[in-house]
C-alpha cells in the first residue's frame, strides 16, 4: 500500500513557498545526509506535496519521476529515514534532508547510493582532478 498517496496530499505554507525554488516540473532536488556522521546516503526528488508531507510527518517522503507519485523512503523494506533538519543550499533550489537512517539507503542494498561507484576512465582506473589533467597534457 502506498501510503502517501492515500492521504490528502498537505501543503507548504507561503512563507515555505518564498524559500524553496522548485524546477519547471515543481521538483526539487533533495539530498539525504546521515546526521551523526554526514554520510551523504542518497538524492531524490521531491515536489511541494512530498516536502509538506515530510515536514508534516518526520518521515522522508520523495517523488518519483517514473511513477509520477510520491513515495515514503522505507514503506515497503521498512528501510525509513526519519527526518531531524531540512534546509535550503544559498540558492533554494536543493534541499538537504538531516535523517537518522533505518538499513540500507540505496535500493541496491548498500548503505549510501554512492558507495563503490566512482567515474572511471578507459582503463578503469578512478577519475581523479590529477588524472584528468595528466590525460588532458597528453592529448
């Protein structure tokens, strides 16, 4: 069951409205940070309804793109954050979500959606400023 869809989608108050820039498609993105270790453990996005209905309950609540609804992190692995601080970057146009997480974030069963998964080059070695620069000297 989905439960962020069977309630009545809340709303952003005004004063909320003036403080987060939403995209063309009323999106935001959202940054998920662990708030005892500032592990950064996923991003997603979320619209005006998702973004009330965290603040409203404590839970994170994201939108997802593909399925064009709102979903709460963890309602269906029990892998849910719970929400302690949300704040604005200097622009308004990203959030970051302070959680204390429940199991693995990413959906792939690893703590962080960034773990184990740096750019590589060529020949599979990790992109780092210093290699790109040494190969842009070659070049």
């Amino acid at each position: 069951m989905n439960t962020a869809q069977d309630s009545v989608a809340p709303t952003l108050s005004d004063e909320l409205r003036r403080q987060v820039v939403f995209n063309d498609s009323g999106l935001v993105p959202a940054i998920a940070q662990q708030h005892d270790t500032g592990e950064v453990l996923m991003m997603a996005w979320m619209d005006e309804a998702a973004l009330a209905e965290t603040l409203t309950t404590g839970w994170a609540t994201y939108f997802s793109r593909s399925r064009q609804q709102r979903w709460r992190k963890g309602e269906s692995s029990g892998h849910r954050q719970r929400v302690l601080e949300v704040s604005t970057d200097c622009d308004g146009d990203t959030l970051l979500l302070r959680v204390d997480q429940t199991g693995p974030a990413c959906h792939t069963l690893t703590r962080s959606c960034f773990t184990g998964r740096p750019l590589t080059g060529a020949d599979g070695a990790a992109l780092t400023p210093e290699t790109v620069a040494e190969g842009a000297t070659r070049a």
